[in-house]
C-alpha cells in the first residue's frame, strides 16, 4: 500500500514535492507506521531490489552454492515494481538524481560481495574485481532494460540471464 501510494504521489507531484506524510495519508497509515517499514522516501522505492541485493549477499556467502546458480538467484522473488516504475518515469517523478546514486551505490555492493566470493573461491584480487564488476554491471542493467521493456509484459528472469550471457561474453 505505502508502494503503491508513493508511486502515485511521485507522479502526480514529483519526488521531492512528495513528503512521508502524504505517502502514509494516501496509504490509509499514520506516519509513524510508515517508519516501521521505511525510514526515508528513497528506501521506498529500493526496497524490493535490496531485498534481493540481501538474498544475493546471502547466497554468495554459501561456499555451496556455485556462483553461476548465485547469480540468477537474483531475478527470484517479488519484482521491484515501484522501481521499475520510477525507472520508466524518471523525468516525471524527478527521481533521476537518485537513480544515478542509488544505481551507483548499489552496483557497487554487489561487485564486493561478488568479488568477496571469488577470492574465497581462490580468484586473485584484480581477476575477482574485475569479474565482480561485470557480473554487477549485468544484474542492475538487467532491471533497468526489464524496466525499459515493460516490466509487467517481461520476465525479469530471462532479461538476466541474457545480461549474465552478456557479461561472460565480454569477460571471454
């Protein structure tokens, strides 16, 4: 509900016009109630996308689990519509700016926690950077081109593993 509500208000005023309490008035929720599940506006729209940023982090840690079935894990789960969304309507919502931060930021905990596993599994430093880099490269461009393709009439599955093929190719 508070999603659905932010997403609305973030088109109709923009993001920054859009305060928490309107969020949780729209939502039928008291502000504070917002706060026990966001603490600001830009947590909302990543909420779902750190959620399988977490999951990813988590699976990675498993020595067990091979790093080619890690990183397709991470379409698995509830899709980030709200970011998709605001993906599509950057202009409109006025949510470029974080985007381009929030993007950044979190590509670049994946690229750890990628390269992290690689040089558990015995990579040296620079290869597992590098690798690291390219396979989170490819998971966040993965949820900006299922966004851009219409992410309600795409799996989010399939674009990534096209980007994952993607990133091998380019690291071959």
């Amino acid at each position: 509900m508070l999603a659905d509500a932010a997403g609305d208000l973030f088109l109709e005023q923009g993001y920054e016009a859009t305060s928490i309490a309107e969020i949780a008035r729209r939502a039928g929720v008291s502000r504070s109630s917002f706060f026990n599940y966001f603490t600001n506006k830009a947590e909302i729209l990543w909420f779902v996308f750190d959620r399988r940023v977490e999951a990813l982090e988590a699976v990675l840690a498993d020595p067990g689990t091979p790093l080619a079935e890690a990183l397709p894990a991470f379409a698995v789960g509830a899709p980030p519509d709200l970011l998709a969304l605001a993906i599509v309507d950057a202009r409109t919502m006025g949510v470029e700016d974080e985007l381009l931060a929030g993007r950044a930021a979190r590509q670049q905990r994946i690229a750890a926690a990628i390269a992290s596993r690689l040089e558990r599994d015995g990579a040296d430093r620079i290869r597992a950077e590098i690798r690291a880099a390219a396979y989170a490269g490819a998971l966040v461009a993965a949820v900006w081109r299922w966004a851009d393709l219409g992410a309600g009439r795409h799996d989010l599955a399939d674009v990534l593993a096209e980007s994952l093929d993607a990133a091998r190719d380019v690291l071959r």
